[in-house]
C-alpha cells in the first residue's frame, strides 16, 4: 500500500505525460516558453485570480512575496505554529521576526483569536511592526480566511496565503489560493497536485505586485535577461514540469479532487466512532493533502503507527514539534505564548494513507487495523 501512490498515476496518465515530456525535448526549449505561460494561464484561471507567476518551488514562492513587499528585519510576521518550517524559515531567510500562533485544534489551522491577541500585544511592546499573516491551508482544509482578512484591514496587515497543501480547497467555491494579498503553493511530487521535482507558483490580482515578482525569480529582469534593474534571485519552473503539470491538472479538475473527498467519506464512515476524525466546517472544501486523525496519547499513537507498519500499513507523522520547538528558532524572544493545542497534536496527530487512487479495499484495511488495535488497547486497560 502505497502512503501516496504517485505510480499508479503515472501508469494511468502515462500516455499523456511521455508525450508532454517529448515535445519539450523535441522543441529544445528547457527553460520558460508558451508551455510554462499556458500552464500559468490555466491555473489562474482554475484559481478565479488574475495572475499566476510559477516558480522553483513553494517555499522561494513565499520567498519572492516578502521580498517584493520589502519585509525586512524589525518587521513581525504571524505564522501558525503548527506547520511545515518553510512557513517560518521564509520569515527569517529575510531577517524579519516570525510570531509562531498556537491553532484551532478540530481543523488544525492558525487559531484566530489567539492571532488577534499576538497582533494587540506586538503592537503595544512596539519592538517589532506588524507587518503580514500567512495563514497555512493545513492537510488541504483552507484557513479561516475570512476573519484573518477582517483582521488584516483592522491592523494594516498584509497578507500571503500558504497554499501549498491546499490547493483545489475552497470557502462557499471561492478556491485556496485566491484569498489574501497573495497566495502560494507547491509543487512538490506529493503535493495535491504536484510535478517530478521541485515547482511552486504565486496567485495574485496585484497586477504591479505581479510584475515584480516576474522581475524578481529571474535576476531582478527588466526589458532582457541583461537589464538588471534590481537584485533578484534565480526561481523558474522548467519547462519540463509544467509539461508534467497541464496534464496532471487536468486529471486533478475532472476526478482526483472528488476522489479523495469520496476516500475521505469512507474513512470517516468507518472512524467516527473510534479517533477523531478531521473536521471540515460547513462551507469549506478540503483538498486532502492529508488524512490526519488524532489519538488519545503518544502512547496510543506510536503503538496504532506501529500497529500498521506490521501490517503494511504507511503512515506520517506531521508534525513532530511545533515551530516553536524547532532548534533554529530558539534564538526568538517573542515565544511566550500559549502554544498548548500545538504541543498537544505533535503527540496525537496521524496521518493515513491518502490518495485519489486508494481503493475502498485499500480502507477498509487501514480502518480494520485501527480497530484491532484500539480494541486491543482497550482491552488491556480493562484487564488492569
């Protein structure tokens, strides 16, 4: 059983992508082009913005955002503390100062009063300005974008969308990635909707934001690759991803976006009852870049992943410790905050096998393990 079964994807495309793949050798065009425009076109589109800027990959795409914004040391950025580490490291890799935010522990996304609470207390020390959120789109469930955004007016904030788990997620059909100031997202092979290697675009209706973003992933660019008129960085989708990724997107719009809210449906069928389940509040739409349940305890949970293991069972832990927690941020003075709801799902959180290729087998597998552990567990603790 595959955790993310890329192979049975390529076995069912492969016709498509070998050809996609082909015709970019054939053209010997490797870099940039109307293969890498088309896709950009077609994902603002799927989006609902007006502009997509593709780049290397999902982190530099975040990367480029604050630096066309001019986020600088002395500036405050709030990130949720539960998260990948680029969220954080972005913040830094510009000598800014990341604000790690304790989350909402049912939909695993940055807990919005505490938020508000961390913008008040940074504003009234007045050491650092508050200068940007990135709300993360955790496991595939959009953030509580809404509220973020009323908060961002309310303080002057901008704001940049960490889609890189959520793309194809929604809010009443507004898509991830159209919200905020902008967006980003990955790439990634395993990724919602991910290449061969490393890739990642910016979303957008800035059109000035646009442009600069555009100049800034390749050298500062003004009217030619020799016109220079800014210092930039070197951050380009090949042209040999974004073969990849029109015909992955295809397949991702006409089926593996409802495929795995269907596999979701089986799973929580079967789990209600014995884990909690992921919780997708009304309106909201998930993209399923992971199923993440949680358990009782680390106890219970270490011993249900190995559980699995034996039985041939993948899967994750996301994520071992908080942002906070993380050796390379432990030089922050700004981490006295209630990081509990954090801490608690470094302990409890497991995340299964999830992909649109998963058969219904496949889950009745994995929710038949889980239950004989559980069961097993449960005995015992009566038998003590």
């Amino acid at each position: 059983m595959e955790f993310r079964d890329l192979k049975s994807q390529y076995q069912r495309y492969k016709q498509e992508i070998d050809s996609s793949i082909q015709e970019v050798i054939d053209s010997g065009s490797f870099i940039g082009g109307g293969v890498v425009e088309e896709l950009e076109e077609l994902l603002a589109e799927y989006v609902g913005v007006d502009h997509c800027i593709s780049c290397a990959n999902g982190t530099e795409a975040m990367a480029l955002v604050l630096m066309a914004w001019g986020v600088e040391k002395g500036d405050a950025v709030f990130v949720p503390d539960f998260t990948f580490f680029s969220t954080g490291e972005v913040v830094s890799f510009r000598g800014a100062t990341p604000i790690f935010i304790d989350v909402n522990r049912d939909t695993f996304n940055i807990d919005v009063s505490k938020l508000e609470d961390a913008i008040k207390k940074t504003i009234e020390e007045g050491k650092l300005r508050a200068r940007a959120i990135i709300p993360v789109d955790l496991f595939g469930l959009p953030a509580n974008h809404y509220e973020i955004d009323a908060l961002s007016k309310k303080y002057n904030l901008l704001v940049l969308e960490d889609g890189a788990q959520g793309f194809g997620g929604s809010i009443n059909g507004k898509k991830a990635c159209s919200f905020g100031n902008a967006a980003t997202t990955s790439f990634f092979p395993a990724k919602p909707l991910g290449c061969y290697g490393d890739g990642g675009a910016i979303f957008t209706n800035d059109s000035s934001l646009a442009e600069a973003l555009k100049s800034l992933r390749v050298h500062g660019k003004g009217k030619s690759k020799y016109d220079n008129i800014q210092v930039g960085v070197n951050s380009r989708l090949d042209t040999i991803q974004a073969s990849i990724l029109k015909v992955k997107l295809k397949a991702f719009v006409e089926h593996e976006l409802e495929n795995v809210n269907l596999i979701s449906r089986f799973y929580n069928e079967q789990l209600r009852s014995v884990v909690d389940i992921p919780v997708i509040p009304e309106g909201y739409y998930s993209s399923f870049a992971q199923y993440t349940i949680k358990l009782g305890s680390k106890e219970e949970r270490d011993g249900l992943q190995r559980h699995l293991r034996g039985n041939g069972i993948p899967s994750m832990v996301y994520y071992q410790k908080g942002l906070h927690s993380q050796a390379a941020f432990s030089h922050l003075k700004n981490m006295n905050f209630d990081y509990s709801v954090s801490n608690k799902l470094t302990e409890t959180v497991l995340s299964l096998p999830m992909h649109p290729y998963l058969s219904k087998e496949e889950v009745d597998k994995v929710c038949s393990s889980i239950k004989e552990y559980l069961a097993s567990v449960s005995n015992i603790a009566q038998f003590n």
